[in-house]
C-alpha cells in the first residue's frame, strides 16, 4: 500500500479548444486519498503514472500540462477512451 504522506493525485480535464489538458486539481497525502476515492465513487478514471504525477504535481492548478508530457497524457487518454468504449457495449 502506498504511504499516505507521499500519495499524491493529480486530476486533468481537457477543454473544448483547449490547446492541452489542464490540471484542474491536485493533493498530496489525505486529500489525495480523497479526490481519488471521490473519482472512482463517480466513476472517473484514475491512472497510477508516478512519474507524470512527479513532473505535474509541481505545475499549478489552471495551467496547460508541460508540452513534454503530452505524449504520455495522450496515451492515458487513448487507454480510457478505449476502456469506456469497451464499457459501452457491454
């Protein structure tokens, strides 16, 4: 189980006519546990990537994703679209 004081969670949402995804929220510890509880209660996807976490968690909340991680963030992307495609027809 992860430790809960390095637990950390960052929540994007992508914009119509946004150039990138934006990091709308993000927590570390406790409140980490929280958002990702309040995801998977609503049914929000959450992706485990530390190192994307690691490299976003330092960003602030409003701001485009660095352009260094776009490929990364469009595989998540891709990977859900997928899953809830999969779900759909089911």
């Amino acid at each position: 189980m992860t430790d809960i004081k390095k637990l950390a969670a960052v929540a994007l949402r992508y914009p119509e006519n946004a150039v990138a995804p934006i990091i709308a929220a993000k927590e570390h510890g406790n409140l980490a546990r929280r958002m990702i509880e309040i995801a998977e209660e609503n049914d929000i996807p959450v992706v485990e990537n530390d190192i994307l976490e690691n490299v976003l968690s330092v960003q602030d909340v409003g701001q485009c994703i660095p352009e260094e991680t776009w490929f990364a963030v469009a595989g998540i992307f891709a990977f859900i679209a997928r899953l809830e495609g999969e779900n759909a027809v089911k």
